[in-house]
C-alpha cells in the first residue's frame, strides 16, 4: 500500500466551529446504548485494553475510506484495542457501545470523526484528545482507520488450545496428602494484575507463600469443589491451575482458550467434583470445557447466535461470567452481548445439551442467592438483575435495579423485616439494591428489589457479607473523587436505616508516594471475622493488603511487600469454594 500523498489532518483550531453540530447530533455515535449520558465511573470501566492489541491481524483496506499506510493501519489498530474495544466491540458491531462500521463513518466524513474523537460527546464517548490521551496525529489516524473495515484477530480452536497445554506436574506425580502445614482453606488468592502473578497469602499468619506466575490481569480465581485447587484467569484467556497440597503450592498445568477471556470453573455437582473444567473467551467467542485434573481441553463451543430482544445475529457475543450448579451436573455460561443464560449439561459433553434463556443484555458478573437455588446475574446495560432457578431450569424474574449494576458475587444477608436478600451496587449511581429472595417465608418481597440504600457514590465494583458477620461493605475504586475511592462504605444490617460507616483503608495502608490507593474488593476470612482489602496503585507505586476486624471495625493488620505489585481482586479458599458471601 502507498503512503498518503495528501494529508487529511487540519489544523485543530480549524475544527472548532464543527464542534457545535457534533454536539447536536452526538446521540449518532453515542457510547451508550440507550443514549443516556455516561458516567465517569462507567468509562473507566468499559475502557480497559484488551489482550488483542498485540495480535497480528487481517486488515483489508476498504478503497471509500481515506488511505492510510500500513504503519498508520497497526498504529490505529493498537489504539483502537487498548482504548475502544471494550465499549465498540472487536469487529466494531457494537457492544456496550454504538457500532463503528464503514456504513456508519464514512458518511461522517474525516473532519466530522476528528472533531467526535478530540473532543467527546456528551453521551459519553472519551475527549481523548483535549484530554491529552491522544495527539493530534492519532486522532487523525483513527478517525481514517474507523472508516475502513475492521481488522478479524484469528481464530482460536483446539490445534492452537493444545500448542498452549502444559502439565508440568502430571497427576501421578502429585501428593497423595497435603504435604504442607498451612490452613489451606484460610489461604487467600490475590491477583497482581500489572505483572501476570498471583499471590497465594496465609491467612493466619498474614505471610505470602509464593507469587505463581500466571497469565496477564488475572480476572477471577475459582476453586475445585474438593478445595485443592485454585483455577485463575487471566485477560489473555491463559488459564493455571495451582495445587494446595504442594509442599509449596504452584501451577501444575496450563492452557490458553482464547486470545482473551474473563471465566473459569470447575464441576461441583456430586460425583463430578473436580473432573471438569469450563472457561469462556472474549475472543473468540467460545466456551471450553477441559479435563478438571490436567487443563486438556476436550470440547469447544461457539456463543454466537441472535440477542435476546431484537433477534438480530450478533458476531461476537462475549462469555461472562461462569458458576457451577449445586442442583444439577450443570455449568452456568452468560453470554454478554446476546443477554442469554446457557445452563450446559456436563453429564455427557460428547452428546452436550444446553438450555438456553433468555435473560437481558449485557449480561455480566454475578452470584448464588444464600440457598444457592437462585442465579442473580447483572444485565448491567439493561440496569436489570435477572433471576435464573437453577432447580427448575428456567428464569423466575427479570428485576430492575439502579444504573449498571456490578455486584461481583453480590452480598447476601438476612434483612429484618424482608428476610433473606441479596444485594448489588452500581457503576452509574451511588445506590445498593437490595432483592428479597426467599419465595416461601417472605413470598411477598421475593425477587423483588425491596430496598435501595444511599451509599458514597457511583464506582461499585464489589460488596461483601458474611452469615457470620452483621456488616455489609461495599467499595467504590472507580470513583473520581480519591476520597471516596480510597475508602469502602459499612452498613449495620441490623440497622440499615443509620446509613453507613466510612473506613479510610488507605489512609490506614500509610503508603507514603502519591498512588492512586484506590480500595477494591472486600473479602472475608474463612471465619468471618476479619475483612481484607485491596490499596491498588499503579504498577511503580506502592499497593497493600489491609485487613479490617469485622466486629470492631478497627485496623487490625497491613500486608505491605515489594512484590505485591497493583493487587486487585482476592479470594478466600473456603468462602470461595462453597460460594458464601
């Protein structure tokens, strides 16, 4: 391909006057999909990287679109992975966001997307380059680059999965007995997201047992049903499996299923404990369900298909989050972008029989009510929680709920006039719903939202109970005032009307450089009797552990070390494999 020979740049003061009519028709390539405006909280979310940035890919150039040059092609492609997949999608289809296909921008012309891009709109789309995100130059490059078609990132099947299959310690070779003297079910998996690590933490004594490399940003970590091994994530779809009876424990096998991914789990239900593992891709978009003991993967199945409300065919519908059923011999698989809950029969993979509901979009992050019958997953975009009976095999309700909720697990607890509930927080809004769910004792209020607490703000991404414990807290790291970023609201629940309590957890972190010290993810110990958070700073900054005494709300230890580098996300063995919170 030739290089430009005329540019399309114009100087930026240039575009000022067409900043006007971009504003009036912003709604066109809104970032949201319903149109509402979007919060500061929400961008940070949806505007991760992703793993793709750095995948070789097919790109054709579309001859209507401006010209570009093949290096001005891998710049705009780096960029578009790093800040706009996440809300645009992969092929640029849409998904939390409007679709940036050719159709779409090149009636807009070159000048009109610079404008859109440097500046922003009020739906929501990032001024990224008034905002010092991008020069003049890269923003140039992507408004011609979004005009051509969209690069395909390769395919992921099983001859790429068994290149990646690794079992460095084959089942025959591992203990026989737990050959170690650590409270296995007190050990805490913290992800270290900057450096692909995890650290496997003694809850007793506080001290970390080893730093286990793993694959980049660690999303979740998930344990087998027998409590031996821990299975983790990361955002590049490589997934480790850790074994806790080691004399000091570590990764035994691996494998990737994807070129991106958020989901792992394992096979709970009585006589497959431990036998079977599933992970779902970002990219593609697939589901794979691998041998439990060994990360083989054995079976791979695509999630592309139609939404759930306008029955159009969607080309990368993203896997969300994954459980396992306690009822039956069942994975649960949410498919974001097509709002569909799939509960897949493990039973027998070679004739594999998945029922599909329909739920709401986009589905994301989610939890068991305290029975662990009920499935309450966020359609996060549809502001709705949807209700799956994990008994009966079907939705029992669709409930509304405040602005993008995110509950992580969700919190469950016994509220004093609705019974047993189950709680979220929101990304857009400062508010905790509460959701009764026992249809027997409390059938008035069941799946219900019942309740809406005020809490410090938008910027929720976990809250945290315990049956032992008579605290909710809930954490706010992706609020923009560092105030309430850096500390986690704590209601009574037996006295909820009272409001909530703040703790300054990273003012009790005492870390001494000028990191962002957001707090993130409240997690109890096995006895319910302490709370651990994350301080999670950037990369060349300080983070720590905090760990906070549940009864008396007072500091009760800080876990500070060199190589607790941008700690996140952390899971309690015990709470984690029984699925309490």
């Amino acid at each position: 391909m030739k290089a430009t020979t005329m540019s399309p740049r114009t100087t930026f003061h240039r575009l000022l006057p067409l900043a006007a009519l971009l504003f009036a028709a912003a709604p066109l390539l809104g970032t949201a999909q319903d149109k509402k405006p979007v919060t500061e909280p929400e961008l940070k979310y949806q505007a991760g990287g992703s793993p793709l940035a750095g995948e070789a890919m097919y790109q054709a150039a579309n001859p209507k679109a401006p010209p570009m040059t093949l290096a001005e092609f891998d710049t705009a492609r780096k960029i578009y992975f790093e800040r706009c997949a996440g809300c645009h999608g992969v092929l640029r289809k849409g998904a939390t966001g409007k679709p940036l296909t050719p159709d779409i921008t090149q009636p807009k012309g070159t000048d009109y997307l610079k404008v859109f891009i440097a500046y922003g709109s009020p739906a929501g789309m990032p001024n990224w380059q008034t905002s010092g995100e991008m020069t003049e130059k890269e923003v140039d490059i992507m408004a011609r680059y979004i005009q051509h078609d969209a690069p395909l990132p390769p395919e992921f099947g099983m001859e790429q999965m068994k290149a990646t299959w690794k079992v460095t310690v084959p089942p025959a070779q591992r203990p026989k007995k737990k050959m170690n003297n650590y409270n296995i079910e007190n050990i805490f998996s913290t992800t270290l997201r900057d450096t692909g690590e995890v650290a496997l933490i003694d809850g007793d004594t506080k001290k970390i047992i080893n730093i286990v490399k793993t694959g980049y940003a660690v999303h979740i970590s998930r344990v087998s049903a027998s409590g031996r091994y821990i299975y983790v994530i990361g955002r590049d779809a490589k997934i480790n499996m850790i074994d806790l009876w080691m004399e000091k424990p570590d990764s035994v096998a691996e494998v990737r299923v994807g070129l991106e991914a958020r989901s792992v789990d394992t096979s709970k239900f009585k006589g497959y404990e431990d036998k079977l593992a599933i992970a779902g891709a970002y990219w593609p978009p697939q589901y794979t369900i691998m041998k439990g003991d060994t990360l083989e993967p054995m079976k791979i199945v695509s999630t592309r298909g139609n939404t759930v409300d306008s029955q159009e065919y969607h080309p990368e519908p993203r896997v969300a989050s994954i459980v396992a059923s306690h009822f039956k011999p069942e994975f649960v698989v949410n498919v974001k972008e097509t709002g569909q809950t799939l509960l897949v029969d493990y039973s027998n993979i070679n004739a594999l029989k998945v029922t599909t509901i329909g739920t709401a979009r986009f589905l994301h992050d989610g939890g068991f009510d305290s029975t662990k019958r009920y499935f309450m997953v966020a359609a996060n975009q549809s502001n709705k929680i949807a209700a799956v009976d994990m008994k009966e095999g079907k939705l029992t309700a669709l409930i509304d709920v405040g602005k993008i909720p995110h509950p992580g697990r969700g919190a469950n607890f016994v509220h004093p006039k609705f019974g047993p509930v189950w709680s979220t927080g929101h990304l857009g809004d400062e508010t905790i719903s509460l959701i009764g769910t026992d249809p027997v004792k409390h059938k008035q209020y069941a799946f219900k939202q019942v309740a809406s607490l005020k809490g410090q703000g938008g910027g929720s991404l976990f809250l945290k109970s315990h049956p032992k414990s008579t605290n909710l807290y809930v954490d706010t790291p992706l609020n923009p005032d560092p105030k309430i970023s850096q500390s986690v609201a704590v209601y009574d629940i037996r006295n909820l009307d009272k409001g909530f309590k703040v703790l300054p957890i990273a003012e009790w972190a005492d870390l001494k450089d000028d990191g962002a010290k957001r707090v993130v993810q409240p997690e109890y110990n096995k006895a319910g009797d302490e709370v651990w958070f994350s301080v999670w700073s950037a990369k060349n900054k300080q983070s720590a552990l905090v760990v906070v005494d549940d009864k008396t709300l007072k500091l009760k230890a800080v876990i500070k070390d060199p190589k607790l580098i941008t700690p996140t996300g952390h899971f309690n063995i015990h709470n984690t494999q029984r699925d309490v919170y």
